[in-house]
C-alpha cells in the first residue's frame, strides 16, 4: 500500500487523491477476498454433502452387495447344515451295515457250532440232555476260515501234554463222550431205544421229553424219577 502512495505522488495526486485512492483498492481487495472465501466455503459444503451422503447408485449398489452377502451366508449355513444331516446318516448307515454283517456273522457262527454239535452228539448222549450238552459245550467252540476257504467251527482243547489241539465238533464230541465227565451222559449200550422204559433194567427214557406221550413220561416217573424231573427241568 505505502508504494501505492508513492507512485500516486510521484504523478502528481493530491492527498486527498490518495486517500480516495486507497479506499478503494482496499474495498476492491476484501471483495476478491470474500468471493474466494465464499467460493471455498461453497466447495467445501458440496464435499461434505458428498461425503456424508452417497449418491443413490453407491447406495443402492452398497445395499445390493450387503443383500447378496446375507445369501451368500444363509446358502453357506444351508449347505453346512445338509452337509452335517449328511455325515450323520452315512455314520449310522456305516453302524447299520456293520451291526448287520456282525449280526449275520454271529448267526452263521451259532448255527455252525449248534448243527456241528447236534450231529456229533446225536445218537450218543441221551436225547432229552442234547440242548443242555450243546449249551454247555457251545462255548468252547469259535469259527474259523479254513484251508478249503470256508468257516469251520473249532474247539481248541489242550491235551494231557499240554498241547493244544484244534477240534471239530465230531472229534470234540467223540474225544469228551470217551471221558469219564462223558460217560455219565452217553447212552448205555443196551438203553438205546424200546420207548419211554427202554430195553435196560433202569427204565430211562430214550426218547427226548418233547416227543414222549403223557403214558411214557408217567412210566418214566415211576421207573426213573430222578431222570424224569431232570428231563422235566431241561424242558423248561
């Protein structure tokens, strides 16, 4: 401004010339002042308004985005939960086959050692002990595969020497029948058959308790009482 002063003199101005002079350029100044404040002031507001609220694309791209996120987690929940219904069944399907083929396993095991044992006592012990014989022998036996590739009941009993010899029901059966345990059991030489007094001087039963008429089993009580209530009792 002190500059402007000078020049103003140096051409000639008046005081008062200069002092009119500098209000106006003063007045000019601040305007130019207030109108690049006031420019400044108007971007600054459309900034703000910008920033503080998103045109309606980016909001409605923003709420697509958040929509397709909530499908995309609710699919993935779906999909976890189907996943997890799935394992369960497939475990319980495994548990069902395994229970199943150790089911028929075990059927096939118990038919073996029963029909093995039933033809290898049969004919040899006497009829109404035959249940109760397989039931206490059963459990001696396992069930093997063979050389032949096919399963094989087998009773490992250990000899007098110690060692241990595999056994089909036959020879098991042939081998205990030949003990003293098996003798009380076998059938005597001349009580194998003649019905319900049988041929032999102690009037046993040959037959076994299911297949004897009421006639025979009163002939049996009176003839051999101890053998008629053991029968009696095995029958139950």
């Amino acid at each position: 401004m002190d500059k402007l002063k000078e020049l103003l003199k140096k051409l000639g101005a008046t005081d008062e010339q200069v002092t009119e002079a500098e209000g106006l350029v003063t007045v000019s100044t601040q305007a130019a002042i207030d109108k690049e404040v006031l420019g400044l002031r108007t971007k600054n507001a459309e900034l703000l308004k910008k920033y503080k609220d998103p045109d309606d694309n980016a909001r409605t791209q923003l709420i697509a985005l958040e929509t397709k996120k909530g499908e995309l987690e609710a699919d993935l929940a779906r999909a976890q939960s189907d996943l997890a219904v799935a394992n369960t069944a497939k475990e319980k399907a495994e548990k069902d086959a395994i229970d199943k083929v150790g089911k028929a396993n075990e059927m096939v095991s118990n038919l073996l050692v029963d029909e093995g044992l039933t033809a290898a006592f049969a004919g040899f012990v006497k009829p109404a002990y035959l249940n109760a014989l397989k039931l206490e022998h059963k459990g001696k036996f396992t069930v093997e595969i063979g050389e032949d590739g096919k399963p094989h009941a087998v009773a490992s009993v250990k000899g007098a020497d110690g060692t241990v010899k595999k056994l089909d029901p036959k020879a098991y059966a042939t081998e205990w029948l030949g003990s003293a345990d098996g003798k009380e059991w076998a059938l005597a030489g001349g009580n194998s058959g003649g019905g319900a007094g049988g041929s032999g001087g102690t009037g046993g039963a040959s037959k076994a308790w299911k297949d004897m008429s009421l006639d025979e089993r009163t002939n049996l009580y009176n003839t051999n009482p101890a053998q008629y209530n053991a029968m009696s009792a095995a029958s139950n």
